[in-house]
C-alpha cells in the first residue's frame, strides 16, 4: 500500500479524539498531548512528527499513542501502530520540550525512531555548561534548582514559559508571574531561570533571588542606615529580578511604592522579573492596583498538584538523583497517597530512605503505611471542624459564617457556601446529610448539589484549584494558630 492511505483516517480520529476532550472541559489538555502531526504510513503503521523525544516519551507512558491507535482502528477496523519523528524546532515554545534546558538539536533529516519508552524517566542529566566554562554557584541560587530536576508532567506550560524566558531572557516572556499553592515547585522554577541563565552568561549578569521578606528587611535596614539611595540602585540596575512570595508585600505601602520604581526601571531596561505568588493576582489583598497591574502584565501560569503518574515519575527522578533505589510497588503506593504537594512528596521519601538507613531493612508497602500514617491522613487527621471551614471560608470571602449558612441565593453568598462544602466533603467524614445540616438544615441533595458545581467548575477553571488548595492550607494551618 502506498504513503497517505491513512492521512483521512488520521484526520478523522484526531478531530474525534478533540472533541471528546473539548466536551470533557480538557481542550488545553488536548493541544499538549496530541501534538502530533501527519508525516507518512505504511500498510500497519503511521508515522507522526513530535516536537521532541522527551514528548513522544510522555506521550507514549501517559497512553496517549495507545489512544490515538484505538481510535484509528475503531474507525479503520485495523490494527495499526504509531511510530514517531521529531520535528525541526520551529518555535520557542515547541522547542522547549527538552527537558534538560538544552535546544533540541536540529537534525537535517528527522530522525526516526521506533524504541518505544516505557520509563519516562530516562533523564537526560547532561548539563547546560558541558562545553563551557563553570562558574563558581550563584550566592542567592540553590544549584538543586534546575530544569533538570524539574519534572514537568501536567506543569509543562509552566516549565516551558519558564525555559523560554531563561533562553532568551526579557525578551521571551516578561514579567512571568507563576502562582499556586505552598510546595508544588514556585521557587523551584523561578530559581532555575536564575540558574540557566547564570550557567549561560556567568557572574557579569546581576542576577538576584529574594523573597519578599528579606527584600522588605534589606529596604528597612536601608532606611535606618540612611542607604536608600544604595538600595535603589542596586535593583534597580538588575538584569534578572527573581521576587519570591509577593503575598507577603500585603499592607506595606512604602516596601510596595519601592518595588513599583524598581519594577519601573527595570521594565524600561528589558531586564528579566519573575514573580511568584501562594495565589491569583486577582485575590491578592492589600496590594496597591497599579503594582498588581504591573505583575500581572506579562505572562502568568499556575502550578498545580500532578496527577499521580508525575507524582511517580518526581519519586523516581529523586530517587535517580540520590543513586537509591526503592520497590517500584513502594513508590506507587506514595504517589498514590500523598496528594498534598511535592514537598510533602519528598518529606515521605524522604523519612522512607532514613527508615531503610536506620534498620537496614528493606520497605514493603506494609511498613511504608505504618511509618507514614500520620503523613497520609493528618492533614484532616480528623481534628478539621466543619466550624474552623466554615470560617476561614467566610472570612477569605469576606462574608459572615451566618450568610455562609443562611438561605441567601445571590451568587456572592452561593458560591462560596458551595466551596465550603466541598471543602467539607472532601477534608471531613461529613456525609451528604450530615453537611445539609452544617449548612442551615439543608437537603442532602442540595450538599450533594453543590459538590458537584464545584466539581464542575474544577474541570475548567484551574485558579478556582488554586484558591481551593490555599483555603485547605489556611484550615490546617488555623488549627495550629
Ligand atoms: P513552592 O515554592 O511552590 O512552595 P518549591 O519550589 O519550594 O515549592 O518546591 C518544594 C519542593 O518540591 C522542592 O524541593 C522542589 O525541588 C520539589 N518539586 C516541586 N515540584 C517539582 C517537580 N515538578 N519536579 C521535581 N521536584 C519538584
Ligand atoms: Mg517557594
């Protein structure tokens, strides 16, 4: 059979396969995963163009080729296999997809490979300065924090923004303001801007990470020493800002009107700002409009919890980096389990590797549910009240636990009232009629009713998850107040 017999079929099966995942609410999900463009057939086999290796990688361990190859043989009734190229880089977001912060190299003739990757986490750990001088760290960088170690998974928007700018940096992607919940990899992208660009261009770029914190204690010291003037010319003569936590600029004008002049001149000069934020721009309180305007001028992306198969490949790649090496059964059950952040991740694995040094034992999944009991399920770990939800809920919404309670339909009431007891649901063993009754006497299907809107919103509005994962963060953490 001749070239292009299928190129119909793969047509049809692609725009099947769209609008499956358009119905699902998952578009964006679609133009990552089946990125994937006609080059040839043979009798059995389709051969699609990738923008890289480490994509087709992905595409292959997260099943999105056995999807496509389904789909095909629904419609053509054959069996027929895909098989892949990579494609010449044609622009800077399809170029990033190398995971090891290098640009794809161009290859005259595509290359074709047939292997196909069952273990997505073949890193390739090759450095950005193989062939060039090393310099000594960055004082302000950790040198942990780089594309390499960053496991990109479902943050891959993030990771390829933050990789563009670090390729080509004011230019790309300015300011970049990443945002999301405690320990899900802020600062570890916005350092590994720092760290890429440094390894390209040396000490000469003046680079600086800060968090708020300590931006605000060296601007209050400027002060008391009378350096101010020291102080401005020092950021504001910067080619690359890394600005950490900027909800804590909260309430502090004067820290606010210095960042403003800083963000002013630096604008003016191209130089490179990355901003990360525990929340939305849009929910962040206490900070001047025309600062908030300007932090959210560029390009903002969210972080949010990969899903279990990345949270697997993150364990394994921590592992690799440590040269341990732990049951395959062992690292499923903790990805399975700890669904909290990555930090959280790490700590279990952490705690897990410390286990096997003290008693030179080996781990079974038994012992791992023991010794990590207390990780899995305390984060509720049953002392959440419904009234401490109820509460800091209200408040983030700035209404009262009685209108959180009351009967009032308006959406200002409504929707937070459905995000409390989503949040209940899903923190607390509450039932359906239990949380009727937390919520005014309500219905059980009325509880239900709400969970599901919540649900729903979630499968299109991933800034409603990052404010869901801050509140779960301020209820535990109420507890402790
Ligand atoms: P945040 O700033 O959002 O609170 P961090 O950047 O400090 O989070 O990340 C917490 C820890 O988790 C760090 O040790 C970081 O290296 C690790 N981490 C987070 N996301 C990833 C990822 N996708 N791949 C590998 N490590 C990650
Ligand atoms: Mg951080």
């Amino acid at each position: 059979m001749g070239e292009n017999n299928y190129k119909a079929f793969w047509d049809e099966a692609l725009r099947q396969i769209e609008s499956e995942y358009t119905a699902k609410g998952e578009g964006t999900n679609f133009k990552i995963w089946f990125n994937m463009e006609y080059v040839e057939d043979t009798f059995d086999q389709i051969t699609v163009s990738v923008p890289s290796e480490f994509m087709w990688m992905q595409i292959v361990q997260r099943g999105y080729k056995s999807a496509v190859e389904s789909k095909i043989q629904e419609i053509t009734g054959q069996n027929i296999s895909l098989t892949y190229t990579v494609k010449p880089s044609s622009s800077v977001l399809s170029s990033t997809f190398s995971e090891d912060g290098h640009e794809e190299k161009k290859s005259p003739q595509p290359q074709t490979y047939s292997q196909s990757y069952s273990n997505a986490q073949t890193v390739d750990t090759s450095t950005q300065t193989e062939e060039k001088e090393s310099f000594p760290p960055h004082p302000l960088l950790n040198q942990k924090f780089t594309f390499t170690n960053f496991v990109s998974g479902e943050n891959n928007f993030a990771y390829n923004v933050c990789l563009a700018a670090a390729k080509n940096p004011g230019k790309a992607y300015n300011p970049i303001l990443i945002y999301g919940g405690v320990g899900l990899g802020k600062t570890h992208l916005m350092q590994s801007i720092g760290n890429y660009i440094y390894n390209e261009k040396g000490p000469s770029t003046k680079i600086c990470y800060i968090q708020v914190e300590n931006f605000t204690n060296e601007f209050t010291a400027s002060i008391r020493n009378k350096t101010v003037e020291k102080f401005q010319q020092k950021y504001r003569n910067l080619d690359v800002l890394l600005l950490d936590d900027i909800q804590f600029l909260l309430d502090k004008p004067s820290v606010q009107e210095q960042l403003f002049y800083t963000f002013e001149n630096l604008s003016m000069k191209s130089a490179q700002m990355v901003f990360t934020c525990d929340r939305p721009i849009s929910e962040l309180k206490g900070i001047e409009d025309r600062l908030k305007t300007r932090f959210s001028s560029g390009i903002s992306t969210d972080l949010s919890l990969p899903n279990y198969e990345t949270r697997y490949a993150i364990l394994q790649s921590k592992l690799e980096q440590q040269g341990k090496s732990i049951d395959l059964d062992v690292i499923s059950y903790i990805a399975q389990n700890v669904q909290t952040n990555i930090r959280d991740l790490e700590a279990c694995l952490k705690k897990m590797l410390a286990w096997v040094d003290i008693t030179g034992q080996n781990l079974s999944v038994k012992i791992v549910q023991e010794q990590l009991r207390d990780m899995f399920y305390s984060p509720s770990g049953g002392t959440i009240t419904i009234d401490t939800i109820q509460k800091v809920v209200a408040d983030h919404y700035n209404i009262t636990v009685q209108d959180l309670k009351s009967k009032k339909r308006d959406k200002k009431y409504a929707n937070p009232r459905h995000i409390a007891i989503y949040i209940a649901r899903e923190m607390t063993e509450n039932s359906f009629p239990d949380l009727g009754n937390d919520f005014g006497g309500r219905d059980h299907t009325t509880a239900m009713h709400s969970y599901e809107k919540v649900e729903d919103m979630l499968k299109t509005d991933s800034s409603l998850d990052t404010t869901i994962q801050m509140l779960i963060r301020e209820i535990k953490d109420y507890k402790k107040q």
